[in-house]
C-alpha cells in the first residue's frame, strides 16, 4: 500500500498546488454530478455568484462553472507539469484549459436551460406552481433572474421577475403568480397570499 504522506512530501510545492486543486475540484464535481442525478441542482448547493448573464437570463457563473475552471487549471496543470514544462508555460496551459471547461460547461448549462419545453408545453399552466431560484432575481422587476419550476413530467427553466425589493438568492423556494410571454413573475413561496395563487 502506498505511503501517501510520503508521496505527497515528495512533491514540489507547485506539483503539490496542482494536485490539491485537481483533488478538490475533482470531489466538488463529483458530489455535483451525484446531486444532479438525485434531482438537486445548483440552488440545492446554496451557492451563487450572483445574476451576471448574457441576456436571457441564463448567468454564466454559477457552482458548475466555477468548479469545471477549477477542474481545468488543476488537470491541465498536472498534464504540463508531466510534460516537463516549465512553470510559466504551465500556469499558461492551466489557465487555458481552466477558461476552456468554464466556456463548455457554461454553454451547455445554456443549452440545456433553453430546453424550457418539450414544444407543447402552455406557459400559462405555470402559474400557481412552484419551483425554485436558479440565478438570482434582482429586486423590483429586472430583469436577469431565472427560475426552475416543477411543471408535471418534467423541469421548467425560465427567465423570471419579482416585485419585492430584495433580490431572491439562488435556492429560494417560489411560486408563478403571472406570465407575460414567456417571462414570469415570481414571489417567495412563504409570502404568497391565498388570493394571490390561481
């Protein structure tokens, strides 16, 4: 068996920060993948960068993202660093692959949110369900926000707005109160009056 402590003392300090990053980001995304199977997703996690986007609502920072630039500057800087390269050239192909998974995985993360509907799906049979935050809604109807919404048979990703005057955080349990097109108005789950759900 392995003396790993001994291993570990073995390595350079920049093989040692390599490997530390690769191991970490490589459990984060790994407890990433087994909460998506079980049907958790980022608001699951509790963490968010907050609303940057590129336009409709679909932000490009979020855990996924984060942890794939993570990943990529950990491997990409394990490969260079077997390859014998120096560490400037290192630190370069690191950042390079640690930028090119944050890109992948944010487009699929696009992609896969724009899959809103099957092509039958009728927005108006959203109000009065629920969901939660995906990307956080800005306060007093901007735009940039994103919900999940748990319509039957499958999960609803949509732009969304609400009139509160707090921004609603990824991971905050809601319910549809209007649509307009195909955008939706929102409001926390526990502030819903009974006269306000249809």
């Amino acid at each position: 068996m392995p003396d790993w402590m001994t291993l570990w003392t073995s390595l350079t300090t920049m093989e040692m920060v390599y490997y530390a990053i690769a191991a970490i980001s490589t459990l984060v995304a790994a407890c990433l993948g087994l909460g998506m199977l079980l049907g958790l997703g980022l608001d699951g996690i509790g963490f968010d960068l907050g609303d940057i986007s590129t336009g409709d609502g679909g932000g490009w920072f979020s855990m996924y993202t984060i942890v794939g630039f993570f990943l990529g500057i950990g491997w990409g800087g394990i490969w260079g660093l077997e390859l014998g390269w120096g560490a400037a050239n290192v630190l370069m192909i690191s950042l390079g692959c640690g930028l090119g998974m944050f890109v992948i995985i944010a487009v699929m993360m696009r992609i896969v949110a724009g899959m809103c509907s099957d092509g039958t799906l009728r927005y108006e049979t959203l109000v009065g369900l629920q969901g939660k935050v995906y990307v956080t809604i800005p306060p007093d109807g901007k735009t940039g926000g994103q919900v999940q919404v748990f319509h039957p048979g499958q999960l609803v990703f949509m732009s969304a707005i609400q009139k509160g005057k707090e921004p609603l955080p990824a991971g905050t349990p809601i319910t549809v109160i209007s649509i307009t097109g195909d955008l939706l108005t929102v409001a926390p789950l526990d502030e819903i009056l009974p006269e306000e759900q249809h």
